[in-house]
C-alpha cells in the first residue's frame, strides 16, 4: 500500500521512529531518516546510517539525514533534499521528542527549552515546511506521536513542562487538522501501555522491559492510520483500541514478557491496582517491635515492621541508600527505610542521616506496593506516587520490593 510513497520520519535512527519507517519500507517505501544520531552514541544504539541499511535491507529506500528539529534550518534542508530524491513527501511522521519527569522545580530551564524546542517548536516547524510538498500528495498524511488531550491535573502535577510539550504536539494535530481539512490528514497516535526503547530503559531501569511491549504494535497501529483516506483526519488514536477494531486478537505477539502485567502509558487514566494477583499471607513474618510505630496494629506501620525484620547487611551494602515516605490519608506522615547508615533500619519519623529519595503517596497505596498489588513503576506513571532526588536509588526499589514481598 505504501509502495512508492515517501515517507519524512523525525527520530528514525532508533524505536519508535525506526519501527514505523521498516515496517513501510516491506512495501517499497522510501524514507528520509530525519535525526541527529550520525556517529554512534554511547548508550543508545543506532545512528542514521545504521538504520537506512536496515531499511534497505527490509526492501525500502532510505536517505539518511543529519536533522536536529530545533535547528530549522537543517529542517529546511532535508526536505529540500528528499523532493530532490524521490520527487515530493507523501507523508509526514513527528516522533522526535524529548522527555524529563521532574516538577517544577526540578527542571533546568535548558531542559524546559529542550522539551519545548524538540516537542512542540519541532514538530510544528517541521510541518509547516513539509506542508507545502504534502498538499501535492494523493493522499498525504502527517502523523504526530503524541498523547490524547487528558486535562486531569494529576497529568500535570509531577512533570508539568513534560506534559505541556507532548499536549502542544497534540494541539497541532487539532489545530492543523481543521486547518487542512480535505488537503491533508492529521492525526496522533499513542501507545495504550509502555513500549520497549532505549529512552525507556534509561528511565525505568533493568527488569522494566518485562512490563512493556514492542514497537511492533505503534509501526502496525501507524501502517493502519497512513494507509487510511485523507478523509480519516482530527484523530486522537490509542494504538490497542485501533488494532482490536481492525480485528487483531491475539496482543501476546507484542508483550515483551507475554502474560507480565504491563504498566500503563502516561496521560491514559486508568485502574492501575494489580486485581487478581495474589496477596502474600503475613502469617509468619519476622517482625521486629523495637522500629518506632505511631499506630502499632495498623498495615502501614506492620509493613514497616515487616521491612525492619527483612533488612539484612547484604541489603544495606547493596543498596546504599536512604528513602523517606510521605504519605497522606489514614496513617499519615513521614516513615523511612535506611539502607545506608549501619545495619540499616525502618520506621515511623525522619531518617537518622539526610535522605536520598523522598517519596509521595497514600498510605492506602503504599500498603499496595509494599504487598505487590501496585508496581512502583506504574504508581508513577499513573501519579500515584511523586519522586524527588535521586532516580537512580529510586529505581533500585522494585528489586528490593520482590525480595520484601515473600515476606509481607
């Protein structure tokens, strides 16, 4: 279907970007590989040379070129030189973003510059200079990998100048749809549940890919949308919700860890409390009644009781850290966990030394996560549970967690 048609992705060197152009280029293809990876990285694999020959090997054509969306210049350039090589664009695809989940307060403003230069300042200039060579098009086609407009503030709370990015893609799509109505289709398009990258690993860590899926499902979810009439424009798409419409079944083939829980995507409202798992029994479970407890009985201060029992010098050596929780609702206020400080200790109060995390939730939730019904990783990306200081630290918790859930 796409055979012949000239694709201009952003952000192709790797993930996302580079799914959706191999997957095209099995039809024939051609695509331009708009991004600024053109000597190796150190952590992220992939340059735009690398992906052309995968894409000429999957039976596209590719032309590689050097694009940073914030330069509009090089912008102009690349399109320039695509309509010198395949003779037009045909369809458009702004997938190059940036991302940090940090508050308001914790993000450099040349972070704030660089999620709103790469975000929205890209996508929208990259546009404005395809639009011309699109509207030449048969059927021309720009699609936004950005977020449906969800204005529930607790999208907003925890990474504020993230989320004003990813919803300025999204108003372009609102925006330039009714504006090119009848000319070109524009539309946006979003995973249902976390997908497997580079990005995702650096931000969740090891062991995070087993809650994800492929790329495999935005490159069919993308197929589905660019080979649709111009007509299908304004659209606001989850990549699940368009595949099971289009009569796929089986999501097995693209869960990373097939039958694994898999953590929402950002900006979706969903239930993500782990029903149905089973709860560990805490018949048995050593419990120390020397760690200072506001409430005795109550599950917040008998899982830290629980965790006081569990810690061992194995524990504090690896972890070396200290994390403080701040949790509201019944049984409210400040308890810790020390992994740090000689044998490590847990408890209701601020931590005996500086901590290295700070943590916000419910106590409702904090029980949750601590008993294995609420991932770690899923209570923030639902923002059920905010972090501040060190991320790194924060993320050695899941593992800690499975080790303290036999026990809970």
């Amino acid at each position: 279907k796409l055979a012949g048609c000239t694709l201009f992705i952003t952000g192709a060197s790797r993930g996302i970007g580079k799914a959706i152009a191999l997957k095209a280029a099995k039809d024939g293809a051609n695509i331009v590989v708009a991004a600024k990876t053109a000597e190796p990285h150190p952590k992220l694999p992939g340059t735009i040379y690398t992906a052309a020959a995968e894409i000429e090997a999957a039976g596209g054509k590719a032309l590689p070129c050097i694009v940073n969306v914030r330069e509009e210049q090089q912008i102009i350039n690349a399109v320039e030189k695509a309509v010198k090589t395949f003779g037009g664009i045909d369809i458009l695809v702004n997938n190059a973003s940036a991302i940090s989940l940090t508050g308001t307060l914790e993000t450099e403003t040349k972070k704030v510059n660089l999620m709103m230069d790469v975000n929205v300042r890209g996508t929208y200039l990259t546009s404005k200079t395809c639009l011309p060579h699109l509207r030449k098009s048969k059927n021309p086609h720009i699609l936004n990998l950005s977020p449906p407009m969800n204005m529930n503030p607790m999208w907003f709370k925890n990474h504020c100048a993230y989320t004003i990015s990813k919803y300025g893609m999204s108003m372009c799509v609102l925006g330039m749809a009714e504006e090119f109505r009848g000319e070109v289709a524009v539309n946006a398009l979003w995973p249902k549940t976390a997908i497997h990258t580079a990005a995702m690993d650096m931000l969740g860590g090891s062991g995070i890919e087993k809650q994800c899926r492929k790329t495999d499902i935005l490159a069919d979810a993308a197929y589905c949308i660019l080979t649709k009439p111009k007509s299908f424009t304004g659209n606001f798409i989850i990549d699940e919700v368009l595949l099971r419409e289009e009569g796929v079944k089986d999501f097995d083939v693209y869960a990373i860890a097939p039958g694994h829980p898999l953590m929402p995507d950002f900006f979706l409202d969903a239930e993500t409390d782990m029903t149905g798992m089973k709860t560990e029994s805490h018949d048995g479970a050593k419990v120390n009644t020397d760690s200072a407890s506001a409430k005795p009985l109550s599950p917040v201060a008998e899982t830290f009781r629980v965790i006081q029992g569990a810690i061992s010098k194995e524990f504090v050596r690896s972890t070396q850290g200290v994390f403080q929780f701040e949790l509201s609702g019944d049984e409210g206020g400040t308890w810790y966990i020390d992994l740090k400080t000689d044998g490590g200790s847990a408890g209701f109060g601020k931590p005996p030394v500086t901590a290295d995390v700070v943590m916000n939730m419910s106590s409702g939730d904090f029980v949750k996560m601590f008993t294995g019904k609420l991932k770690p990783t899923m209570a923030f990306m639902s923002g059920k549970l905010r972090i501040k200081g060190n991320m790194a630290l924060a993320i050695k918790l899941e593992k800690m967690l499975s080790q303290f859930n036999s026990k809970l």
